[in-house]
C-alpha cells in the first residue's frame, strides 16, 4: 500500500491541477500577448476618433466646441503626436 501511495504522488495523480508544461506556458503568453496588443489598439482607435471629432468641429467652424474638444483631448492624450497636432490647432 505505501509503495502504490508514492508511485501515485510521484506522478502527481493526487493533484487538483495538472502540472504546466512548456507548451501552455508558450500558449498563455502569446494569449497574453494578444490581449494586451487588442488593448492597445482600442486605447489608439479611441484616441483617433477624439482627435477626428475636435479636427471636424474645427473644419466645420464650430471654433469654441474644437477649442472644449481640444483642450479635454490635450489633457488625455498629452504626450501623443496626435497631442502635439491638437495643441496646434488650439493655438490657431
């Protein structure tokens, strides 16, 4: 009996979970990957479609209503190029 007990726990029979093996380490990481890439590109579509709508309020001549978009764009998106652009089109 105590010999069937080791070889049971040796093989890890007894565990809840079974053991990672490399290949679901290489799969969790790369779904990591991608999750975290899908994230970054909504945050960057978001972004864009601010900036698109401040640029449109602008072009249209909604100056005060580009001015309010701009300025809440500016303090969300600060250090993007897209920022830099916006601060432009404040200053015109």
């Amino acid at each position: 009996m105590k010999i069937k007990c080791k070889i049971l726990r040796k093989y890890n029979i007894f565990s809840k979970r079974p053991k990672l093996t490399f290949l679901n380490s290489v799969i969790f990481a790369l779904s990591s990957l991608l999750f975290a890439l899908n994230s970054l590109l909504i945050a960057q579509e978001k972004e864009n479609s601010e900036f698109k709508l401040a640029v449109g309020l602008y072009n249209d001549g909604m100056y005060d209503l580009a001015a309010e978009q701009f300025k809440n764009f500016i303090n969300a998106y600060q250090n993007t190029s897209n920022g830099i652009e916006a601060r432009f089109y404040l200053g015109n």
